[in-house]
C-alpha cells in the first residue's frame, strides 16, 4: 500500500506570494492533518480533516488554511508568505477519528523557503 | 493542556550500546503515546505506540518503550544501538479520539562507531 504522498517537495516563494501544498493520504484513510515544523518552534499542529470538514485547529493564523476532498486528498495554503512560514511542512493521515484509529503516518513533507 | 518534554536534546552512544531516550507527559486523562523517528530530510517514522493495556509496548527495529503513568513516562529503549539509528526522536501525545498531536523538541541521537 502506498504511503502518504506530498507535493512538490520543494518550494520557493518571495514574501507576500500565496502557496498551496498537497496531500494524498494512504489509501482507506479519511482523516488527514498538517503540521509545521520549525527549528525554532519544533513540531507544531495545524489542522485537521476528516470527512471534508474541519474538526480540529491549531494555534496559526488565518493565512493558513485547508480543505479536504472528497477522495481525502488535501490541501494547505498560506497566504500573504511571511519569512517565518519558511518550514518542512508535513501531513499525516489516520483512518479516522474513532478510539484506536488515530495512529497518524506521516509523508515526506514539503519545504517551503521563502524569501 | 497537553504537553510532551523530551529533556535531552542531543544524546551520543556508541555502536552496540543500550539507549534510552526519555520522555515525560503531561496529560489529565489515560493520554495516547507515541515515538517517531525522523532522518535528516525526511518525514516521520512511527516507531511504536501506546493506547491502554501492557505497558511494555514494542516496536519496529529492536525499540520498545515502557509506559510508567506513576512517573508520566514514556521512555524509548533499545538494547544494542546500530550505526543507522543515528536520527532525530521525537516522542508525541493525543488525546484518544483526536488527531492533532503534541510533540516534544526531539531527541538527536549520534552513533560512533
């Protein structure tokens, strides 16, 4: 079975632009949820999808934002790029979000310079 | 709220060695555990992962971790430490039924040889 798969790999962007990363999440999975990861800041959740909706968010700002299709694939974009959004973004996916369905498999990631 | 402290940052073994990279949680409720292994320019790794039952859990590549709620632990162990477990650990926490994980800051590991 596939893993979970993240386009581009790479990226560079100039302050001020807009960016969108994808997700697509190992096959059966319904939930998926991004992460940053920082130097400074480490780990740090973004959101989460899972039937096309949101149902949980971290502590970012509205330029970030997400959706979920109905496939499960998804997608992040950041608006208005700030130098501090330069990161490995990630993505997991989970089967769901029922007790003992939450073990998330994360892709490879998507750096994202912004300069 | 959740929150994950993995209080060595950098941690050098040689080949052969035992390891143990420990963790710590704070967590009102049974919390969801994790470990994940992470290579320099790579996604993450599940490791292993402790929901309820057995405390010993065991993993993939030889690791195991011991869930201790008297001591809010969750420390990674392997007995003899190979060349190629030189990565970055990072032990993680959910609440059951919830997707969004809390990490800790990770853990570098460096194997000489």
């Amino acid at each position: 079975k596939a893993g979970v798969t993240q386009t581009p790999r790479y990226l560079i962007k100039t302050r001020g632009q807009q960016v969108t990363l994808s997700c697509s999440p190992i096959s059966g999975h319904r939930s998926v949820s991004w992460y940053q990861q920082t130097p400074g800041q480490g780990l740090q959740f973004l959101f989460e999808y899972f039937s096309e909706t949101q149902r949980n968010k971290g502590n970012f700002p509205g330029r970030f934002s997400g959706r979920q299709f109905s496939n499960s694939r998804s997608e992040m974009n950041v608006s208005t790029l700030e130098l501090g959004d330069s990161a490995l973004y990630l993505c997991a996916s989970s089967l769901g979000t029922g007790v003992g369905q939450e073990t998330q498999y994360f892709g490879p990631g998507t750096r994202l310079l912004v300069l | 709220a959740q929150s994950v402290t993995q209080p060595d940052i950098h941690i050098t073994v040689s080949e052969g060695a035992s390891l143990e990279l420990r963790c710590n949680y704070s967590y009102g409720a049974t919390p969801y555990l994790f470990w994940y292994v992470q290579s320099p320019g790579q996604g993450l790794q599940l490791l292993l992962k402790y929901f309820s039952g057995d405390t010993l859990v065991q993993g993939i590549k030889g690791f195991e971790a011991e869930f201790k709620r008297s001591q809010s632990s969750f420390n990674l162990r392997k007995p003899s430490v190979h060349w190629s477990d030189a990565a970055e650990y990072f032990c993680a926490v959910a609440q059951g039924g919830a997707n969004n994980l809390f990490f800790g800051t990770g853990t570098r590991l460096t194997v000489i040889p």
